[in-house]
C-alpha cells in the first residue's frame, strides 16, 4: 500500500500480502502512521470499494480504543447528547446575535 501526502507529497509505503483482509491493512497503517510523524489521515482517497476502506477506518480506530457510535442524523434518543449540545449552541446564538446586531453592525455581514 502507498500513502501519499497530498500537501507535501511525502510518500511511505507499506508492506503486504494480498491475502491481507482490511482490519490487517488498516493495522498495517495505523502503525506506519505513528511511526513518524504522520498523525491521523483527515481522508483516505482510494481506488478500493468503500467497505474494504469502512473496514480500515474501523480497524485504525479500534487500534486506538475508539469505539465507533453510529447514529441517525437528528434522533434525539439515540443521541441525546449532542441534540443538547445542538440546542444550547442554538439559543446561546439567538442571544447574542441581537447584542452583536446592535453594538457592532459592521461585523455582520
């Protein structure tokens, strides 16, 4: 496997068999990645179908005991905590977007 860097196209390559499964590949590179001083990919582009590369993600994330939660977009029961957090963002805004209205009219655009 090559990882490539697309801002400084720094590349590593990683070893492998072609028997490999994604949860090896994506051990393989999440051990490559910190190795150095690559840090976590913000995005994978690859040629690979998207649940060989949903595997690898999964894979990397489990390396570093982070348990992945899957939820429906806007269901409250299934995620309440960020719907909280969503609400409170929401009415602290609609407080202070009238303050910032009338004492500073020139920063809103």
């Amino acid at each position: 496997m090559s990882v490539t860097d697309k801002a400084t196209k720094r590349c590593t390559f990683i070893p492998g068999r072609d028997t490999w499964d994604a949860e090896s590949w994506g051990q393989a590179l999440d051990m490559r990645l910190a190795e150095g001083d690559w840090g976590t990919p913000r995005k994978i582009i690859s040629d690979r179908d998207p649940k060989f590369m949903a595997a690898i993600w999964k894979s990397m994330w489990e390396a570093r005991q982070v348990k992945l939660a899957y939820t429906t977009a806007y269901h409250a029961q299934a995620d309440g905590q960020s719907e909280m957090t969503n609400q409170i963002a929401e009415i602290a805004l609609r407080n202070w977007l009238p303050y910032m209205i009338l004492q500073r009219p020139h920063h809103i655009g």
